[in-house]
C-alpha cells in the first residue's frame, strides 16, 4: 500500500501539478506586488483616492464599501496587468514562432464526383466509389 501511495506521488502528472501551482503562487506574488507597489501609487498621480474609508452605517452594522471598491481596482489592475505584460507578448511571441513555419501538406483531397473529403492516398471514393486519379 505505501508503494502504490508513493507511485502515486512520483507519478509524472502529480509532480508536475505541485510545480505548477508553486511556481503559480510565485508568480501571483509577483503580480500582486506589481499592482500594489507600483500601479496603485500610479492612480494617486490622476486622482484616485483611497476608497478603504468610505462606508455606510445601517443600524448598528457597517457596510465598509470602500474596501470593496478598492479591491475591485486592485483586481482590474491584475487583470490588465496580467493581460499587458503576460498575455500580449506570450501571443506576439507565438505568432512570430508561427511566422517561420510552412503549412502543413494537405493529408486530404475532395472527390471530383460527389465532392466529399477523402485521404489524399485513396484511389476510390468510400462514398461513391467512383475512381480518383
């Protein structure tokens, strides 16, 4: 039993999860103190106040929504963050890798008869039967 657990462990998909979500943790750090440190003192410059004051009393309860607001802006900015410094260049950057890369050739071709698609190598068409040259 502890060998199948530790199969288990070592197996390839599990391994490769844990690093995923370690290097994913890393990354989010990274993002978030990207956003707090640098991006939000960014919107004090064109006047974006600080939000975490504001708040509604009902009763004896507090609705603090200005904490709120200020987590939706912080959210926005680690999407656009995210989106801008992540996403743009990964999709550039794959769009030039597929820039230098010849189509592949064609593995089908359509039957001059019934017009259906058939592998390129048939010399009948499964549908008609008609003869392809």
């Amino acid at each position: 039993m502890l060998k199948e657990f530790r199969d288990f462990l070592l197996r390839g998909n599990v391994v490769d999860l844990a690093v995923a979500v370690v290097i994913g943790a890393a990354f989010g750090a990274v993002v978030n103190s990207f956003v707090k440190d640098i991006l939000t003192p960014l919107l004090g410059l064109i006047g974006v106040p600080d939000f975490s004051t504001l708040s509604i009393t009902v009763g004896s309860a507090a609705i603090m929504y200005g904490n709120f607001l200020n987590l939706l802006i912080s959210f926005i900015l680690v999407a656009a963050a995210i989106f801008f410094f992540v996403i743009k260049p990964m999709n550039a950057m794959e769009k030039r890798r597929q820039a230098g890369t010849e189509p592949a050739a064609p593995t089908t071709k359509t039957c001059t008869e019934c017009a259906s698609t058939i592998p390129l190598t048939a010399k009948r068409c499964p549908n008609c039967t008609q003869p392809q040259s």
